[in-house]
C-alpha cells in the first residue's frame, strides 16, 4: 500500500473514537429515567472505558497471534450496532447493557490507533504522528458533540442515530487498510512492564481522572447556571475536543522546541482551565476558554507520553505496550466521573467547582513533579 495513504487511514481510524460522546444530551436522558439517579446516569460515560480496558488488554494479547485488519472491522461494527440500538430502548437497564457492549467494539479499536503507528514509523514522522493522532481523535470529538449536540435538540434517541456516520469508517478500513502481517520483534521483552513504564502508566492514569471530571458534569453544571440544552453542551464538549485538536497539531513544534516539559507544560493548561470552569460561573464565555485549555492539557500531556514510552520499551510489542498505555488512559477517563460521584456522595451538598477545583490543585502538583522528574542532573 502507498505509505501516505496508510498514514491517512491510520489517522482516519482515530477520527472515529469519540462516536461514543453521549454527553451533550446526558440531562435529557436523566429526565426520561426520574427514578435513576443522576450519579448513575452520568455513567453511561464511564461504563465503555471500564470495559474497554480489559478488552484491550486481551486484543493486545490476540495482536500477538491475528492481524489488525479483522480485529478492527469487527470492533467498528460491534459500536456502531451498540450506539444505535438506544433508539429503539425504553428500558434504563437495555441501554446500560448497550454501553457495556459498545465499550468491548471500543478496546477492540483503540490499542491500534497507536500501535500501527508505533510497529510501521520511526523516528520523527513517529513522534509527528503521534501529535497528529491527537488531532484526528479531537477532530472526530469536535465532530460527533457538534453534531450529537444539534441533533439531541430533536431528543437523545435522535441522537444515537449519529452513530450511523461510523458506517463509512468501517468501509473505509473494509478497503483501505491493508491486510498487514503479525508484527514480531526478533527480542520480544517485557520491558512494557519496567519501572520506567510503569511511572508513565501512573502518570496517564492520574491524569485522566482529573480531566474527566469535567465532560460528565457538562450538560449539569451549564443548566444548573441558566445555560440548558443539548446544543450548548454540545458546543462546550466542541470546544474541548477543539483544545485537543489545536493541541495535536502545536505538539510537534512544542515538543521540538522545550522536549519532555511538554507534558508539565499541559497539566499547567488543565489546571488553568479547571480553575476558569470553576469560579467564572455566571460566564459561558469563560466555561468556553477553560473547556479549551482542558482539552489542551489533555492532548499535550498524552502525546508526550506515549513518545516517552515508545523510547522507554525497546524491544517490546508496541500493540501489546500501547494497550496497556492505553488500557490505563481510558482508565482514568472511567475513574474520573466515578472519583467526582464519589466524593460528592461522601461529602453531601459539595459543589462541583469545588471538585473542579481541586483536581485543578492535583494536576498543578503533577506539574511540578514532572518538572523536577525531568530536570537534568548536574554533573
């Protein structure tokens, strides 16, 4: 196949991940089900990333024995079917179910994303890539929350029907991906599992629950202050998945210019932004800026991480090491909206700004930390 038209199907693949936002119409599908609680309804967000995390582990596993091309056709059709039935579902738990199933096509895709780009480039077109697979995934979140956002005017089973546009992804896999072999390293190791990779891990997991507190609370927190609607969500989710896109392409510039401070660098941007999410309440203009800086904090730090693990595991299986990176990224988006319900459980009548807030403190000591972990020795 032509290496630039690989490259474009690679990228393309991306795109199609965040078909999942449910978060733009999340309120009007709270007020459908009055007798389930609100904590649990926002887990129909957190839900897919639970189960995709064991189900990439286990596709990092199968990677080893079957070629990506089957594995990801079959991923695409399991999501696409799973996010469509809601449409014709009246019952809470059948629409649980079908997040749980569209969590398993999810794990089924996703460790690819990365893992193509990590096994068939090297050098800086990798570390290119990588800030560009950023930017396709958040072009495909600016996509599906602009348009879930317009079409859940209509009602949050119009809504599902966006999940319809995953169909001409999977014909584009279907002819466009090549039937590529089991890639093998000649040294196979377990140095995905090192001291060094395990530090990454941390740092990703913890990350992303920090962030994630915000995409669950979006649709709540801009009714709760006179701004209601599936549109408005959707366009604040747009905003953030917008951050992220600006992110992935500033990254390799950014990243040639001040290296690993990349990552201490974004969390400082996340920490930015919580804190304007959450003492500018009678603002939408404000809501707006801090979404954007989140969305950059989010694809800053990743991108840089995922460069310093792939030069951190040499000699490992790149699909097997991204999908546990990975494994622990959607994690920590799951572990995000589960941290935020628990602590307002514990703590009753506890603001939300007061649980921005506080991840904003938690993602600037993790700034500072990365700051010194990358701070050269003196001699």
């Amino acid at each position: 196949m032509n290496h630039r038209t690989f490259r474009t199907v690679v990228l393309l693949l991306s795109v199609l991940q965040p078909l999942m936002a449910l978060s733009p119409v999340l309120a009007g599908l709270a007020a459908d089900f009055p007798g389930v609680p609100q904590t649990l309804v926002q887990q129909l967000l957190s839900v897919p990333q639970m189960v995709a995390v064991p189900t990439m582990l286990v596709c990092g596993l199968l990677a080893r024995r079957i070629a990506s091309r089957p594995l990801v056709l079959a991923g695409i059709a399991v999501m696409v079917a799973a996010l469509v039935a809601p449409a014709f579902l009246t019952s809470f738990g059948w629409i649980f179910a079908t997040r749980v199933l569209a969590g398993i096509g999810y794990g089924m895709i996703t460790p690819f994303t990365l893992s193509l780009i990590a096994d068939h480039f090297e050098g800086a077109e990798r570390n290119t890539l990588y800030g560009l697979q950023g930017t396709a995934l958040n072009l495909g979140g600016v996509l599906f929350s602009l348009i879930g956002g317009l079409v859940g005017i209509l009602g949050w089973r119009t809504n599902a029907f966006v999940a319809l546009l995953g169909i001409p992804f999977f014909l584009m896999a279907l002819l466009g991906l090549p039937r590529l072999p089991v890639v093998r390293r000649e040294k196979e190791t377990a140095s995905h599992f090192t001291p060094a990779a395990w530090r990454i891990y941390l740092v990703i997991v913890l990350s992303q629950a920090f962030i994630w507190v915000f995409p669950p609370s979006v649709a709540f927190v801009l009714a709760d202050r006179g701004f209601p609607g599936s549109a408005v969500a959707g366009t604040a989710m747009m905003v953030f998945t917008a951050g992220g896109f600006s992110g992935g392409i500033l990254f390799t510039p950014l990243h040639r210019a001040v290296g690993r401070h990349v990552t201490a660098f974004g969390f400082l941007c996340g920490t930015a932004g919580l804190a304007v999410v959450a003492l500018a309440p009678a603002s939408y203009a404000a809501f707006l800026v801090g979404a954007f800086l989140l969305g950059l904090c989010g694809s800053f730090s990743v991108s840089c991480l995922m460069v310093d693990l792939t030069a951190a595991v040499p000699g490992a299986s790149m699909t097997a090491t991204m999908s546990v990176a990975l494994s622990f990224l959607v994690g920590g988006t799951a572990l995000g909206p589960v941290l935020s319900g628990v602590v307002r459980s514990v703590v009753p009548g506890l603001a939300v700004e007061a649980v921005f807030l506080g991840s904003a403190g938690l993602l600037a000591l993790m700034a500072a930390a990365q700051t010194l972990m990358t701070r050269p020795r003196s001699a």
